[in-house]
C-alpha cells in the first residue's frame, strides 16, 4: 500500500523527541489541593526520570464514503540514561491493515549505533557521538510545563486516592511548545501533518493525570480537532493516493494520548541476538 511505504520512510527518518530524565526529591505531592497551578508547578520540579517506558498514541476516526476510516500510529518507547540506551517501536494502523518498525539506538564499548528492522531484516548503522547523543538527550531534561502553568486557571481540578486530573480546554497557540516538546508533532509528521494544519485559536479538550506523592505526569490525553476538518481530511485523502472529489472523508476524532509507565524502574533493555550478532 502506497501510504505504508510513505509512512515507512518517514519512520526511518523520524525519531520521537519525548523527554522527561528523573530526579528524586524529599517533597511530595500531598492530598486535597485544589489550586491546578500548585500541582503544575510542583509537577515541575519532579518531571525528570533516569529511565522510562512512554507510550505515543494518535487515532484518528472518521468516516470515507460513509464507511468507517480508522487511523492509529503508535510510538512505544524503552530509555535508560544508565545503559545508554534507547528502543523505539512504531505501530502504523490503517483500518485492518497493520505495518510495525523498530529502531533500537545501543552503543557497543564507546561507539554508537542506530538499528533498524526494515523488511524483517536488520541493519546497523554506526552514528557520530553528536547524533547519539542528540537522541539521548532530550531525555535528561525536565518536562516543560511553563506554558500549562501560565494558563493552569483553565483546568479543573478532579481528585482520586492516587491521581490528581486536571481538565480543561486551551488554545493549540498557548500550549505550541509543550506539543512540540513531548513529540507529539511527531506523531503528526508522520502523516504529513504539522501544526498549520490546525486552527491553533480553537478550543480543544485537554487532560492531564498527575501522580500524587511523586508528582510524575501520567498521561497527557489531547483531542485536536477542527470543526471544519477540511485541512485534515484533505491531508489524509493525499496520502492514501485518493482524489478527493471523488472521496468524502470526515474527520470525527482526532486523539493524541501520551502514557508514561515504569519512571525510574526500568533495570534493562534486551537487545535481540540478531542486533548483537551484525557485524
């Protein structure tokens, strides 16, 4: 299929820019606070982790030619500051049909590497440290969260024995660089999407799950959507090679989640034998 292949070059070239590294602290993040810009601000301070599993997920939902369209991509992603390692797994949905990647960036003594599963074989490339390092280190900043902090009147405050949500709806302009920095355009660019493809003055939902004690963010849940759609569908419509007047697709739900799993506990990422076997 056409945007398999589209979708494949773009994987290769494409690396998630998620970041968070840890840090312990004495504070934690106590019950019934009611000020979302306290817990924001908190949450700050704590966002950096050593190691982690973070999970990408873009669906797209719609409706072509009064059939149901569904697009998924996932970024499923395994670092450790310690082991110098980073493994990305990529899920590309496209109603029944289902493509997967894999990118594993290792080094072997000093010297860096980036393998690729292309066509269910292996290849390795080695890498300048500069590009290794360029991967890595996103991860060993802290989360940005000034631009939510700035605008922390607008959400809700719900609490749960372990979570605090916040929810609330917010501008694409006012949250741009903390969408650029967790990787969600990422996710975008893979479907030839970037953020001029969406009104960046409307109002979209915006959810957040923070831990309590450790102030980690859990999950990010964004459902950007136009209430015309024309850009996006149009986009779509382009890659799957259709010709748009002769397609009518309509957006429905257009869904980024961002989940983070394992902070600071991940003890080690298996390199498969046939990576460690290529000479």
């Amino acid at each position: 299929m056409l945007l398999f292949k589209k979708i494949k070059l773009l994987i290769l070239s494409c690396i998630v820019g998620t970041g968070f590294v840890g840090c312990s602290s004495s504070e934690e993040l106590k019950s019934d606070i009611e000020d979302p810009v306290e817990i924001l601000n908190f949450a700050k301070t704590v966002n950096m982790f050593e190691s982690l599993h973070n999970n990408i997920t873009t669906n797209i939902k719609g409706i072509l030619n009064n059939q149901q369209f569904d697009t998924s991509i996932v970024f499923d992603s395994l670092y450790s500051s310690e082991q110098q390692k980073n493994v990305l797994k990529t899920t590309v949905s496209i109603s029944e049909n289902e493509d997967k990647s894999f990118i594993y960036f290792i080094k072997e003594g000093d010297i860096p590497y980036r393998c690729i599963n292309k066509d269910n074989n292996w290849s390795k490339e080695q890498l300048s440290l500069e590009e290794f390092n360029n991967v890595l280190i996103p991860f060993s900043e802290p989360m940005y969260f000034d631009e939510l902090i700035a605008i922390g009147n607008v959400f809700n405050v719900i609490e749960s024995n372990s979570i605090y949500t916040l929810k609330g709806q917010v501008k694409v302009s006012d949250i741009e660089e903390t969408l650029k920095y967790i990787g969600i355009l990422n996710m975008l660019s893979i479907i030839n999407l970037d953020l001029d493809d969406i009104d960046k003055e409307i109002n979209v939902d915006l959810k957040l799950d923070i831990e309590k004690g450790t102030g980690y963010l859990k999950n990010f849940n964004i459902n950007v959507i136009e209430e015309e759609n024309e850009s996006i569908a149009k986009t779509i419509v382009d890659l799957i090679n259709l010709p748009l007047d002769s397609f009518k697709l309509e957006i429905i739900n257009f869904e980024v989640d961002l989940n983070f799993d394992q902070a600071n506990t991940v003890d080690n990422i298996e390199i498969p034998q046939e990576i460690l076997d290529i000479k």
